[in-house]
C-alpha cells in the first residue's frame, strides 16, 4: 500500500506555503538575516510543536513566518517544498500564502509574490510540477485590511489564480468578508474558504451562500446539517481535507474516528491533503498513508481521491484530462 501511494500521481489542493517551513530551513534563514528566535535548537522548535486548538497553532505558525524577509527566502521556502511534491509525485499543487503576514510587518507584497512565483516556474521547468497560486485573506484582521491585500495583488493578477479565508474561524464568519470576496471574484480570482474546521456548520452555509466558494477546505462539520452535505453535493463542491492536521489541532481524536470514510460513502467529494506539513508531522503522502491505515481504504478507494484531487482543482479541463490520463494508466497497471 505504501508504495501504491508513494507512486500515485495526486494533487495537492490544501497548503499553505508558510506552513512547510521546516525548522531546519527556518534557522538557516534566521541566521542569514540575523533575526534572533525563541529557540535555541531545531529540536527544541519541532518539541513546540504541540497544540490544542488552531489558535495555538497559529501563534507560532506566525512567528515562524516571521523570519522571512527577502525575495530568496521566500523563493527558497517555496522551492523546498515543490522538491517534495516532485518526491511524492504529486503532479500538480495549488499553493496558499497569506500575504498579510507579511505586508502587516513591512514586507512588500511584491517580495513575497515574485519569490514564490519564481520558484513555481522553476518547479515547472526543473521538476516538471505544475502549480497555481491562492492569495489568502487573513479572517482575524479586518475586511478593510483584505481590500488593501486584493488591491497590491492586482499588478499581479496575472500570477494569482483564486483568493482564500485563512487564520482563526471561530468569531471570524465568512460573513465579515463578503464585499471583499465580491470585489476579488469581480477581479477574476476564483473563491476558496476555510470552513467548518473549528466553527460549525452555519459557517459553511455562510461561506457557500454569500462568498459563492467554489471549494470547500476543511468542512468536517458539514456533518452537522444534513441538507448541508445535500446542498454541497449538489453544488459539486469538493471538500479539501487534511487528516494529520485535524488530528494535531485536536478537530478529531484520532484518525480512526476522522469521518473522511463517512463523507465518501455519503457521496461528498473528498481529497487528501497536508494543510501545513512542516507542523502536523508529514507530506502529503503521509496524510494518505496514516489515513489508509486507520480506516482501512482500499486501491480503489485510493484511486478516487487522488481522481479526486486532480477533477476538483482549478486547471484548465485539458489539463485535468492529461493527469486523469496518467492516474488511470497508473491505476490499471498497478491494482
Ligand atoms: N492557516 C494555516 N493553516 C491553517 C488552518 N488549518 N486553519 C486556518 N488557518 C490556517
Ligand atoms: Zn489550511
């Protein structure tokens, strides 16, 4: 099964590119630009990576991203993490970054955007890895603040495919952030909101209804409200799901009780996911294989979440064909 997963070509719907900073790679950039941190070893960061809720995550995912000051560190951040998809065969990525954690401390939006914008062409060229960019909005900030972020990301429009709601959902419903999401889907961004990880169900009507989301990340407590999951079946809408960061931030006990086997039975359209890899304790692949192991998923089973992965995506129709073409000839060789 391991290596059935290894080998799967996927994609990878939800991640946060300031959520793969590997301790490692975070002091090396501490250190090149003499930024003191709170901790005096890797090992003593990676042992601060215990949390109780998304909150407790944040504060330090936060900090973390604190380091990153200039165009080549966020150029290497993103680079790094595309060596890993080329690692996993995860074909293509759509990568979310939260601008704001950095214009909010000085950094200009075009630093972090060419940086992480030249290394995915240089993903695309080296590694043969597609990807396509999420600017996020930060919920725990104001909408005010959101129209500023939609307003420097326009020069960029060209290298920005779709907005995202990310940051701390309790007390921060989508409904906060509705002009906003009108004026970025006015621009010709496509909508994608976290919801339903840590608030309830409310918050992905919300999210569906008045930010017309295309996507749904996270969306475990769809579960709640029946004609909810009715609602996003018949919307089409996928969920994007991160088992190992659910688990870490306490969303499930344990994978054994994640209700993902739940969500696939009931017809919803599920993929797998690493939300911020670097915290949660694995890739990608890691995701799958956990979850395969605790709830028994079959090839099959497998095969339709990386399907999955690449149908509910924001590529061109052609080119989900391509990789659907490639799972398929990977799938019936390898049953
Ligand atoms: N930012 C990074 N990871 C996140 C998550 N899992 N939920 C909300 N905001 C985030
Ligand atoms: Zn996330």
């Amino acid at each position: 099964m391991e290596t059935f997963i290894n080998n799967l070509p996927k994609a990878e719907l939800h991640l946060h590119i300031e959520g793969t900073f590997e301790p490692e790679l975070l002091f090396k950039i501490a250190k090149r630009n003499n930024i003191k941190i709170n901790y005096d070893s890797v090992e003593e960061l990676r042992k601060a990576y215990a949390f109780d809720c998304l909150q407790d995550f944040l504060d330090i995912y936060y900090q973390g991203a604190g380091v990153l000051i200039t165009e080549q560190d966020f150029y290497d951040l993103t680079y790094h993490y595309l060596e890993k998809c080329a690692e996993q065969n995860v074909r293509h990525t759509e990568i979310m970054f939260d601008p704001q954690t950095h214009t909010e401390r000085g950094i200009a939006f075009e630093t972090v955007i060419n940086g992480i914008s030249k290394a995915v062409e240089d993903a695309q060229q080296n590694l043969d890895i597609s990807a396509l960019l999420i600017m996020s909005y930060l919920r725990h900030l104001s909408e005010e603040s959101a129209f500023k972020t939609l307003e420097q990301s326009l020069p960029f429009k060209d290298k920005i495919t779709a907005v995202g709601l990310d940051s701390s959902e309790k007390g921060n419903p989508p409904s906060k952030f509705v002009n906003v999401f009108e004026a970025s889907i006015k621009e010709g961004y496509i909508p994608v909101a976290h919801a339903g990880e840590e608030g309830d169900a409310n918050y992905i009507w919300e999210a569906l209804d008045l930010l017309e989301i295309k996507r749904i990340d996270h969306g475990n407590n769809c579960l709640q409200d029946e004609e909810l999951v009715k609602e996003i079946i018949k919307r089409d809408l996928a969920l994007t799901i991160c088992p190992l960061s659910n688990t870490a931030l306490q969303v499930v006990k344990d994978l054994k009780d994640h209700s993902l086997k739940i969500m696939m039975d009931l017809g919803l359209k599920t993929t797998i996911n690493s939300d911020d890899p670097a915290y949660f304790g694995g890739q990608v692949n890691q995701n799958y294989i956990d979850t395969q192991k605790a709830l028994n998923l079959n090839k099959e089973e497998l095969y339709h979440l990386a399907k999955n992965s690449f149908q509910y995506s924001f590529l061109s129709e052609s080119k989900k064909a391509t990789f659907i073409k490639e799972l398929d000839e990977y799938y019936s060789n390898n049953k």
